[in-house]
C-alpha cells in the first residue's frame, strides 16, 4: 500500500515540474512581431501561436481606403521592446515632409542604410527619400553608394523592408533622371524581378517604380536598358519589360521612332507577338500598331486603302506589308499584318 502511494506522488511531483518547464519556456519565447496584413507577420503569428497551444485568429482586414496601394498612409508597429515601441510608416510621395536637419542626417545617412537592423534601414531609407525630392543636391556626391544600399533592400526577403526601398526607388527615379542611367542596369533587373514575383504588395510597388522609370528617363536609352530583358528566360520578367518598352516606345513618337529605327523596334514587337503569357502579346500588339502609325506618318509612300483603286492594288503592295516582309521572316510579318489589319 505505501509503495504504491510513494508511486502516486512521484507521479505527481514529475508531473508538476514538467508544467513548470513548459511554462518557464512560454514565458521566455519572445518574437518581433509587426502588426498589420504582412504575410511574413501572418506565418509567423501562426507558428508562435501553435507553439503556444494558442488558437491564431486571423486579423481583420483593412478597409478599402486604406488597403489601397493609393493611400495616403499605411502603418505597422512593432511591439514594445527595452528601448520603447517603433513604428514603421509607409507614406506617399505627395505626403512627405522636409527634413528639418537634412545635412545632419546625410551624416549618417550611409551607415544607417547599411545598418542590421532593419527599422533603422527603413528609417534611413525614407530620409533617403526626402533628401531626394526636398535636397536633391546633397545626394548627387554618394549617389552611386546610396543606389547600392537601396538595391540591397530591394533584394531584402523581409517583405515590409523591401516594400520601403522600392518607394525609395520610385522617388530617387523621379528625382534623379538621366542621372541614374550609368547607375540603372542591377536596379532595373531587381524592378522586373520584384514586379514578376507572387507578393501581391511588393509586385504592385515594383511595378510603379517601373511606369516611373519609363517616364521620367529618357526613352531612347531606356530602350537600350530594356533590350537584353525583353530575351529573358524567365517569361514574366519578359512580360514586364515589353510593358515597358512599350510605354517607352510611346514616348518616342513618329520622329523619335524613325530617328531610333524602326527594324530593331518591329523586330522587337514581332517576337513577343507569340509569347507565352498574354501580357507580354498585348504589349506587342499595342506596341506594332504605335509603330504602323508612325510608319504611315513618316513614308511619304503609304496611302491609304482609298487611294488604292481596283487595278493599283493588283500590281502594286502595300508599302507597310513591303516593309513588315523585307525585315521578317513570312510568317512573323503575316502576325505582324493581321495585327494592323483589325486595327485598322
């Protein structure tokens, strides 16, 4: 009988220690957390809270205006730690403010940027913004050094980090121009990568640094930039890069096409009319009819098919068609011809 009470308590002793263990190790688990539809935050709230025996409940969703890319102002917060709480803001460009200490914040500015911790590089990184739109001067000294450490946020796997340093991308392109165009190349391959990858969030960012890029540098060059990509192995990455070769293209116009060539530029558009994804056809398509346009106003031998009577259009071809035919292969110049062909 007393040894099967002696049994009973070192059960229960064992049992009582091994609450206390667990339970000193859910107290010591300690996780930065970020509030906010983040999906890095989501998965880790869900494995901190299986890890607790908790049930994850998932946060509620923001309303329209502020779930919006356009809003004015989106905020996550990390928790309270030994130096207080911190905040991470994502503003527009129209809603930033001047930097009251701007030259002390250059100081500092490329260690900061370089810094491992992340909130001290988003911080770094939203002056860097300021100082390009408000000083846009005081950059121009290091501007290839700061260009590095924003590509290296962009390449960041952390989602709300890399999310920063593409605004900062978009304001440092609209800033700086044709400044950036011996700066332009790694930038642009992380642009076309981040803007072909899954984050809903991240890609719509790197999608707006990019329509920045093709309006605020000049087409001619960047359609020397976007050439090797347009080959690219990786069909969305290519499909990107023919949006913006077209929307570079429309820049041009008639005399800016003709003065570029309008073989390399046809035989741009002819090759992504078969393309696997349809982004990357309608960019073609979009972008043949912008250059038959521009082929009719700048050949003094195109007519239109009204000037062509009955007997002239048996013996003689369209100067169009005589064109699409003499820089691409039959069938290549038969998709181009059907394209103009409905639109016109």
């Amino acid at each position: 009988m007393s040894q099967m009470a002696l049994r009973n308590m070192n059960a229960v002793l064992l049992t009582e220690r091994r609450n206390r263990s667990n339970s000193g190790k859910k107290r010591a688990m300690k996780v930065e957390l970020l509030s906010g539809c983040n999906d890095e935050n989501l998965d880790l709230s869900k494995r901190v809270a299986a890890a607790n025996g908790c049930h994850f409940q998932q946060p509620p969703s923001l309303p329209a205006d502020r779930a919006s890319p356009e809003s004015t102002l989106a905020m996550e917060t990390a928790p309270a730690t030994e130096h207080g709480s911190a905040e991470l803001e994502y503003v527009v460009s129209e809603d930033l403010k001047d930097l009251e200490d701007a030259h002390v914040q250059l100081t500092t500015l490329l260690e900061r940027l370089d810094s491992k911790e992340w909130l001290v590089v988003c911080e770094a990184l939203n002056h860097t913004r300021q100082l390009s739109i408000f000083h846009t001067d005081l950059l121009v000294p290091i501007l290839d050094t700061v260009v590095a450490l924003v590509i290296k946020s962009v390449k960041n796997p952390r989602s709300a980090l890399c999310k920063t340093a593409l605004m900062t991308s978009t304001d440092m392109v609209m800033a700086y121009q044709d400044q950036l165009l011996d700066l332009l190349d790694p930038l642009l391959l992380q642009l076309l990568l981040k803007a072909s990858q899954d984050k809903r969030f991240v890609c719509e960012e790197a999608e707006r640094t990019l329509r920045g890029m093709t309006t605020s540098i000049s087409p001619q060059p960047m359609l020397q930039k976007l050439q090797p990509y347009v080959n690219h192995r990786n069909p969305r990455v290519r499909a990107k890069a023919a949006m913006c070769m077209y929307n570079s293209v429309s820049r041009l116009g008639a005399d800016g096409i003709k003065q570029y060539g309008m073989e390399p530029l046809i035989q741009l558009a002819a090759a992504q009319l078969n393309d696997r994804l349809p982004e990357a056809r309608e960019a073609a398509r979009k972008l043949v009819i912008d250059l038959h346009t521009a082929y009719c106003k700048c050949s003094p031998d195109v007519r239109s098919k009204t000037d062509f009577d009955a007997a002239d259009s048996d013996k003689k071809r369209d100067p169009w068609e005589q064109f699409c035919l003499s820089k691409l292969s039959p069938i290549t110049a038969q998709a181009v011809l059907r394209v103009t062909c409905i639109a016109t």
